[in-house]
C-alpha cells in the first residue's frame, strides 16, 4: 500500500505502472491516477477487513455436531487428497475456517446440524468451490468421474459415523 506522500513523488510512468499492477485504468492526469490507486487500495483493505471477519467467525467453536461434521470433512480431504479451492482468476485452497463460517451461515439447526445441509452448502450454496486434487495422481473431481459428490458423501459420511 502506497501512502498519498510516495504516490506524489512518483512519475506519470511509475503511478500507470501500478495501476497496471492493479488492473485498474491507467490513463489520466497525475491527479486521477493517484485517486484510483488510493480508491483501489481502500477497496483491497475493505475486502481484507471483510475477510479476516469472516475467518475469526468461522473459527468460533460451535455444538459438537457442527464440530463432529467438520472434522468428518478435514479427515475426508486428508485421507482423499481432494480438498476444495476458490476457482475465480486465482485458484487458491479455501479456508478451513472460510468453509465453517459458510456452513454456519447456512446450518438453519445450529443445535443440531446435519451432514446432508453440508454437503447441499458445500456444492450448490458454494457452486464457485471446485475440489482439485492435491497429490501427485492429477485425479479429476467431476460428476463424469469416478471422484464425484456421491463418492465423497459417502466415504465423509463412513468417517462421519466412525467420530
């Protein structure tokens, strides 16, 4: 993040340079593209704000049964090497506490919750989440294969039960 003193020091080639970096419009006098590179950063800093929220309330404890199916996913994904990632221009791994803050965001139960209310968050409330193989077999998660949804209900739901 750039403070509004360095951005004055630059030169017109260095301020386009960065909004080239930011993938934001780089035309326009000093004095506009030093607004949108401000704008730009206030932007990324609201986002990561909203973000570590997000990780801080999916990381609050919850009932045993919420923790219960949750372990039941990390053990899947550990045993499977499948586990899901964030498919927008960057694929990164989704957060462990980002997929507990969506799932109870969407448990209407919080004193009971279920294992098929995950998996309906995990693949139609989350659709942007694609499970990619993380180990070195380039297997491909896919309802045309045979690692599907239906294969990892139920090889989750076996561990499940075993908790």
């Amino acid at each position: 993040m750039y403070t509004l003193i360095q951005l004055s020091q630059f030169t017109k080639p260095e301020l386009q340079s960065i909004c080239i970096d930011y993938g934001i419009k780089s035309s326009g006098n000093m004095g506009a593209l030093i607004a949108r590179i401000r704008f730009h950063q206030e932007k990324i800093q609201k986002e990561e704000e909203a973000r570590k929220q997000l990780l801080e309330y999916g990381a609050n404890p919850r009932c045993d049964g919420f923790e219960k199916i949750i372990r039941a996913f990390e053990l899947w994904c550990a045993n499977e090497g499948f586990y899901p990632f964030q498919c927008y221009i960057i694929t990164e791994k989704v957060d462990i506490n980002e997929i507990r803050a969506a799932f109870a965001n969407y448990n209407d139960n919080e004193t009971n919750p279920q294992l098929s209310g995950f998996f309906f968050m995990l693949f139609n409330v989350h659709a942007n989440w694609e499970f990619y193989d993380t180990t070195e077999q380039d297997r491909e998660f896919d309802c045309d294969s045979e690692y599907n949804s239906n294969w990892m209900a139920r090889g989750m739901t076996e561990i499940y039960e075993t908790l």
